[in-house]
C-alpha cells in the first residue's frame, strides 16, 4: 500500500492477480496482509491518529498529516516534514475526501482473508515491508511471503507504514528485480498488460 492520503479518498488495489491472473506478468506487494486476523494487525497507538476525523481547516489538516506520519512514518529515515508539508497541502488543496479512510478500513475489513487464493499464484513476487511499520505490522508481510509460493520477502530496517526517500533505492531495486523475472509475451501477444502490483 503506497503514500496513504489520511482523510483522503484512499483507494486499495483490486486483487488482479488473484481474480485476472493472465493480466499480471509479476507482483510486488508492498506493506500489505493477507487479510487475516492474526497477522499484520496495527500497534494500538495507532488507532487513536486514525480514527479521529481529519480537520477541515487546510493549516490544521496539515499539520494533521504530520502528526499521522510522526506515529506510522519510519523511524530508521530522515523524514522531510516540509515535503510532507507539500504533500498534505496539495492532497488537501485537490480535494480531501474526510470519508477516504473510513472506506479504506471497510474495504480492508470486507476483501476477508485471502491466504487460500494467495497460495494459487504463480508469477515472480517480492513482498516489501518495513521491519517498523505499526499499521500493517511486519507480520502482515511475512505472511503474505509465506502464502504465494515462491515469493521474496524482502524487509528493509528502519522503515514504517510510509515511502522514505532513503528506502526507495532498496524498493527500486527490489521491484525492478521481480519484474525482470517475469516471463514476456511474445511480439503482440499480451501488450497492453503492464506488471501488477498490490
């Protein structure tokens, strides 16, 4: 799950490789679960920022978000706060949507638990996760490693439920790698199916 927008309108990706696995050429899963109830379940100091409801007011909504990312950032990254600053500010400025992360736990809630369907995929996989992330705990990516037969746990230090700069050359390459382990189709044959993620 990338750069989460809270109080945004956040949206979880589709599990493309389980329902339309001949569109998917390899996956990266990247802070993610497979929807079980015995791993990758939040730290408690996390519902009390998550739950509440972001503010209205554009400084205060700002000053909101660094709040969230002081409590799931990565505590082993240097944090930029004025480009998360940047970031809240133009995320509020495009149109926050104060239900988003209401949904977005619905939908978490509602897609059930899918170790079983995970266990059918066949395509190269790395699943990503932080070793400090107190939103969708490490546990939630080992599981999901263990459950897809083959994939590549790869778990970087320091990192919480966000992007640091500092990680991005370990998921850069971490990504690239699995997809360049992907069976290509032929000349023609599959073009217009880019490599999932989840």
């Amino acid at each position: 799950m990338p750069w989460a927008d809270p109080g945004g309108d956040v949206t979880i990706p589709t599990p493309i490789a389980i329902e339309h696995p001949d569109r998917v050429l390899s996956l990266a899963s990247v802070m993610s679960n497979t929807g079980a109830r015995w791993s990758g379940q939040p730290q408690l100091a996390t519902y009390r920022i998550l739950l509440g409801r972001p503010p209205q007011d554009r400084d205060a909504f700002i000053e909101h978000v660094l709040a969230v990312y002081r409590v799931i950032g990565s505590p082993g990254f240097d944090r930029d706060e004025q480009d998360l600053r940047q970031i809240a500010a133009r995320s509020y400025d495009r149109g926050r949507n104060p239900a988003g992360s209401g949904r977005q736990l619905a939908a978490i809630i509602a897609s059930g638990n899918r170790t079983q369907q995970l266990r059918s995929l066949k395509l190269p996989t790395v699943v990503i996760h932080g070793t400090a992330d107190p939103l969708v705990t490490p546990s939630g990516g080992r599981a999901t490693a263990r459950a897809i037969p083959g994939a590549r746990l790869v778990e970087i230090k320091g990192m919480g439920h966000d992007l640091p700069r500092g990680a991005w050359p370990q998921l850069i390459d971490a990504i690239a790698g699995n997809a360049a382990r992907a069976d290509r189709p032929a000349a023609g044959e599959r073009a217009s199916t880019p490599s999932g993620s989840a």
